[in-house]
C-alpha cells in the first residue's frame, strides 16, 4: 500500500511538474520581460516630453502613470498565462477603480486642473496673478495645489480646481501696463491749464512710456468735480511706483499751480415761504 501510495504521488507531481511548469516558466518570463518593457517605455516617453519643454513636475507623475498602467497589463497577462480568470479579476479591478474614484472625487478634480494648469500654462512661477479670490505671486504649481505669496506675504495655497473653475488675470503676463488715475478739479478751474499741468508732470517722469502715447481727457461732469482720466503707460515692474509717486506729484503741483481737488459737496438752496397773517 505504501508503495502504492508513493507511486501515485510521484505520478502526480510529475504530471503537475510536465503540465505546470512550462506555464509557469512562461508566466515568469511575461512578468520579467514585462516589466524590463514597462520601464523602457515609460522612461523613452518622459525622454520626448521632456525635449518639448513639458514641465519636469507632469513629466515625472506621467512616467509613473505610464509604467504603473502598462504594469498592471503585465500582471494581468501572466495571470492568463496561469490559466487565472482574468475576466473577474478585471472586474475587481474596475469596480476597485469606480469605488476610489467616488471617494477621492475632490482630489481627482484637483488632480486634472493641476494637468491642465501645467499643460496650458495660463500663469508661470514668479507670476503675479488674481485668481480663486486670491492675489499673490505665484511661487509653485502643484499637481494639487498652487502656492502663492501674497503682497503682505502670507502664503496661501489654493486647490487646483478653484483656479480652473474661476477666471484667472494674470497680471505681469504682459511687458507693459496703463496706469489708471481719475483726478478731479474745482469746476471754477481752468480745464486748458489742468491738461498743461498733468502733461507737464507725465514728462517729467522718466518711468512713463512714449509709446503707447499717454492719455489726459476730461472724464466725467461729476456731482462735485471735473474729472479727468490719465492713462499713462509703464513697464509692468514699475506699475505701482508710479501709480503711488504720480498721484503723490500731481497733488503737489497743483497745489503749486493753484489748482483745486474739491471735497464732495452740495449746493444747498432754502426759500422762505410767507407766513399767513391771522
């Protein structure tokens, strides 16, 4: 009976062993080789991407998503190659997948704007922008979030997804910028003398751009003044220094050139009625 027994078992391991082990051979050959491929691939990819100036931050999650994916092909192909049902393990798969989606749902949202942040590039580092009611300059791009310093420097990090979903000004993109001023005068002030005097003071300053030519009109017919535009143009750098000194200059000379800046006010007219005599 013992040698009986001993004889069966030998026939059944030599059967698995003849049976199984080519499979299995081939199984670990799939794998290795796989993998060896995964990693090729994905770094000749991230290799491209990186010659046409995609942002080192993408270029590094996209070689991790690369070999990860065609990893998980590996594995399911040698799981085949051992006769495993792949059909119900790409079901687990799937509805592993459905299940982390549904739960990381904000994340992933946050996730795909920091995609398409890197990708189109609406702002760079170093960026001063207005976006996700924050303002600030622009210190890093996450995949996330984004970084910003604001001017009192506090830093503030934004989710991703509140930048995409909301208008983005980005505002040193440009080389230049108008400075916007609204000065108003005394409506017994000379207008001719006022648009002398504000030309004057634009001169003067060397940080104003001849071109595009500045602009000096009269505005508005307000309640308590006549106001005028000056609409200078500046390198953007400069914007705030000359917003700050020129409004600081223009009160100074039209003080000088007696010119006045009226405080709001209203011309009051009171009647007297008569009084009936009893």
């Amino acid at each position: 009976m013992n040698s009986i027994n001993i004889d069966k078992i030998i026939e059944t391991l030599t059967y698995w062993a003849t049976t199984y082990s080519v499979k299995i051979i081939a199984a670990i050959l799939i794998f290795l080789i796989g993998k060896w491929l995964a990693g090729r691939i994905s770094r000749l990819i991230t290799k491209l991407l990186g010659k046409n100036n995609i942002d080192v931050t993408l270029v590094n999650f996209l070689e991790s998503i690369i070999y990860y994916t065609l990893l998980i092909v590996v594995i399911i192909a040698t799981a085949g190659q051992l006769g495993i049902n792949t059909t119900s393990f790409l079901t687990i798969v799937g509805a592993a997948g459905l299940a982390i989606a549904l739960a990381l749902k904000d994340s992933l949202a946050n996730f795909s704007s920091g995609v398409m942040l890197i990708m189109f590039r609406p702002f760079r580092v170093g960026d001063f922008v207005n976006t996700g009611g924050v303002s600030g300059s622009v210190i890093s791009i996450a995949l996330f979030n984004t970084t910003l310093d604001t001017p009192d420097n506090q830093r503030v990090i934004v989710p991703n997804s509140s930048i995409t979903s909301n208008v983005i000004t980005n505002v040193t993109a440009n080389d230049t910028r108008r400075v916007d001023l609204v000065i108003g005068i005394g409506y017994d002030d000379d207008i001719k003398k006022t648009k002398e005097v504000l030309k004057k003071v634009l001169e003067e300053e060397e940080r104003v751009l001849d071109t595009p030519k500045a602009n000096i009109a009269v505005s508005e017919l307000a309640d308590s003044s006549v106001n005028f535009v000056v609409r200078p143009w500046v390198k953007t750098s400069d914007y705030w220094d000359v917003y700050f000194d020129l409004t600081e200059k223009i009160k100074i000379v039209f003080d000088k050139e007696g010119i006045s800046i009226p405080y709001p006010q209203q011309d009051v007219h009171m009647f007297n009625e008569p009084v009936e005599k009893k």
